[in-house]
C-alpha cells in the first residue's frame, strides 16, 4: 500500500492541496465574509475537509471548484502540476491505464495529443464514435461504391465524417 503525499496546489498555497492518491482537500483557514442583513464584513473558520469531485466531460474525468464562482479543474491536472511541475509545451495529462477516474500520480504522465488517442486505442477502446477497423471498413466501402449517407447511417455518424475520411482530413494518421 502507497502511503498518500499531500501537496500544496500551486496557485492556491495555504488553500488547498492534493494528493498522490488523487484527493483534493481545502485546507482550515480563515477567510473574509459578508453578513446578508447588514453587509458588514467578518472572518469565518473554513473546516478542512476533502472534496468530492463532480463530472468533468463525457469522457468522466473528474474536476473540483477551488473557489466560488469559478470553473471546475481536472483533478489529473492538479496533481500532475503539484507533484510534477507545469507540462511541457504541446503536451497533457494521460492515464496510464485508460480509467479517466483514477488519478493517483502513479497512473499519470505527460504526452502528446497522439500518445493518448494511441494509448486509448491500444487499450480496445475508441478515442470516438469510430474505431480503427470503422475506419478502414469505411475507406473499403468508399472505394466499392458505397454513398456518404449510406456509410454515415451505418455507423451513426454524419455524412461530413464520412467526407473528411476520405478527403484524409479525419484519421488521416491511419494509413
């Protein structure tokens, strides 16, 4: 068993902080409310307490609120940030094991756009609608005849799909 790390998240010192378990946690401290009735400024205890994550996208990547009014954070990029540094130009988070959920650091790296499509792929998934067999049964089909909107009703995509296949401007790392 791993024993969990907590760190500082950067931009939030003192705020908030993350684990190498993938827990995000606000920190006790004090901060500056309003009373409703009277307006008047006052101090109040924040409690420390973990936070639980909600939905990020379709995909289930996980996100937390840091601060009211804001944008949830995928929780695989605040722990790569804490415990790894900031990522390298041109790359992103990936799941080692393909789970969107599992974001202990032990299961994240950095890549490229195409090191995670091609990590999904080798795991028997599909990045999309489409696999890689969908691809070249649909490239086989152009060239017996088949029509866009038939191909697109097979698959349940649309006829402007089946056209960047061909024309090369979707999957066109498929050769």
């Amino acid at each position: 068993m791993d024993i969990e790390v907590w760190r500082d998240i950067p931009g939030y010192e003192g705020e908030y902080q993350v684990s190498s378990e993938g827990r995000v946690k606000s920190l006790k401290r004090k901060v500056m409310s309003r009373n409703w009735y009277t307006s008047q400024p006052f101090l109040r205890t924040v409690p420390e307490r973990i936070l639980k994550p909600g939905r990020y996208c379709k995909a289930g990547h996980q996100s937390v609120v840091l601060r009211r009014g804001s944008n949830g954070i995928p929780v695989h990029q605040l722990v790569m940030k804490a415990f790894v540094g900031e990522p390298p130009e041109g790359t992103e988070v990936l799941h080692i094991n393909g789970n969107p959920q599992d974001n202990r650091l032990s299961n994240l790296r950095y890549g490229t756009r195409t090191d995670n499509i091609l990590d999904v792929y080798r795991q028997g998934k599909s990045w999309r609608k489409l696999s890689i067999e969908d691809v070249y049964d649909i490239r086989f089909r152009l060239i017996c005849g088949f029509t866009g909107k038939e191909i697109a009703d097979k698959y349940k995509v649309s006829p402007t799909t089946i056209s960047r296949i061909k024309v090369g401007r979707l999957y066109s790392w498929l050769k």
